[in-house]
C-alpha cells in the first residue's frame, strides 16, 4: 500500500505506532489485568497472524515459506523479547508507575538495540560505542532512582522496565535479520503463533484469577495494543529493519521517547515534570551517541 517508503519511511511509521503503547498499556491497566493485557493482546494479535498466513499462503505460497528448524529456533528469541516479554513486564511496571517515567526508562531501546546487533552481528565497535552506551544505562537507572526517592532506590517496576528493554532489544534485532529471510509481516507472524499456546493459557489464567471488568475506553486501548502494538506495528517496523541499513534505520527510536511522554501529557494528563524532560533528554543523548558511533563505523 505505500511502496514509495524506504527504510527509513517504514521504521519511523513503526516507530509512530509504538509511540502509543506505553500511554495505552497505562489506560488498560485500569480496568483489565496486567497478565490479560500482556496475554490477550498476543492471543489476538496470533488470531490475525494465522489468518494473515493462511490467506497469503492460499493466495501466493512462495511469498510465505515455512521457516527452517534453525529459523524456528530464532523466531523464538523474536516471540520471547517482543512478543511475551516486553508485553508482560510493561504491563505489570505500568500498574504501578505513570506512564512517562516508564518512556524515560524505555528510552535506552535504541542504544540497547545497538548493542544486541553488535553482538548478534559479531561486531567490534570503537569503545565509545560502549562508554555512550553505559553512559545512557546510567542516566536512565539514576532517573528511575532519583523519581523513587533518592539515589539506588530502584523499585521492583523500574526493575521490570530494564528487563523489558533488554528482551525488547533482543527480539528487534534478531527479527530484522530475520525479516530478510522470511519477510517483515511473515516474521511476526510466525513469532506470535510459535508463542500463541503459551499466550492462551497465560489468557485463560488471567480470566479466572481476575475476570476483566473495564469501560470502553479501556477495551479500545487494549484493542490498539493487539491490533496496532502487537501485530501492524511490526509490519513497518520489521520491514524498515529488513530494507535497512539497520544503523540507520534503528535511529528512529530516538523520537518514540519523546513521542512518549508527549502523549503521556496530552491524553493521560500526566504533569512533566523537569525531571522527567532531563531525563528523557539524557537518555537519548547518549542512546543518539551510541548509535551514531556504530554508524560512523560501519561507513568508515
């Protein structure tokens, strides 16, 4: 449908749509649980995997071939960091913290992205890449601690978001190598079926330890989170990391923090405060620094 975007063009579409996931997850949680939220939203979003597919593969076979045993085996690290991970640990921080110190957090995505291509890809960085790199994980923890009351107190969400950054880092980069094998669309298709058994029983135990009880807005932003967060997003995303470089590409995820706490502030009606904004800005200085380093060496 929008053939005239390069990779850039589809990964700052990607990154639009996942700007609204935080703030969303924020307004879920305040009627649905956050082990639903994190399991539903894959169940869905598998639903939709699996007629995608199946329609594709009727239509035109060749454009979706069945993943490899080793495929299979790297499609799970996709369905862990992006598809079970980063939505579960999110939605059970966000129960607790407001949705813009979550961003802030969150902000250390790009570099740490960075960072998993680097080793994915066997790279040797200049060792600026890694001091910038230690310098945004620091920035990022110090705001955490410093919003929780004072210097090394990390709560158990704060805790949560790290991780879910981590695993997030993980699944975005091993699924942009993917996505040029099996195609970007195809490549969070196959994450969520791989993951679909496990996201149906988590689903089904959320329904019965803490049945949903939320108003329609809440339900609406959980459907953004399915449809949008959870599958449409990844078919730019992947895509814009497919057609790369993904140097490059990866920069675009400098702007969802700010996107982040922009719609924090305009429709949850969270006071910004300076602490938030300098915290944000420190994170992304040094996750911008991190990955223009790696990108100057790769030119060089």
């Amino acid at each position: 449908m929008l053939p005239g975007l390069g990779g850039l063009g589809w990964g700052l579409l990607g990154i639009v749509a996942f700007s609204f996931t935080l703030p969303f997850t924020r307004v879920a949680v305040g009627g649905l649980s956050p082990l639903f939220i994190g399991c539903g939203r894959a169940v869905v979003a598998a639903a939709l995997a699996v007629l995608a597919l199946s329609i594709a593969r009727r239509r035109r076979p060749s454009t979706v071939p069945v993943p490899s045993a080793a495929q299979w085996a790297r499609l799970a690290i996709v369905a862990a960091g992006v598809v079970i991970g980063f939505p579960l640990l999110t939605s059970f921080a966000l129960a607790s913290v407001p949705a813009g110190h979550a961003v802030v957090v969150i902000g250390l995505l790009p570099a740490a992205t960075a960072v998993m291509a680097v080793l994915r890809g066997r790279e040797r960085p200049p060792r600026s890449f890694w001091v910038f790199a230690g310098l945004g994980a620091v920035a990022a923890m110090a705001f955490a601690s410093l919003q929780n009351g004072g210097l090394g107190e990390l709560h158990e969400a704060d805790l949560l978001l790290l991780l879910a950054v981590l695993l997030c880092a993980l699944g975005y980069a091993e699924g942009g190598l993917l996505a040029r094998e099996l195609g970007a669309w195809q490549t969070v298709s196959w994450a969520l079926v791989l993951a679909s058994p496990l996201m149906v029983a988590g689903t089904i135990a959320a329904i019965a330890l803490q049945p949903p009880h939320a108003t329609p807005v809440e339900w609406a932003a959980f459907a953004y989170l399915a449809v949008v967060s959870m599958f449409l997003g990844f078919f730019a995303w992947y895509r814009g990391l497919a057609i790369g470089p993904i140097a490059r590409v990866s920069q675009v995820q400098l702007i969802q923090p700010v996107l982040g706490i922009l719609w924090a502030a305009l429709l949850l009606h969270e006071q910004i405060g300076a602490a938030t904004l300098l915290g944000g800005l420190a994170v992304i200085a040094c996750a911008a620094l991190a990955v223009r380093t790696r990108l100057n060496r790769e030119d060089a």
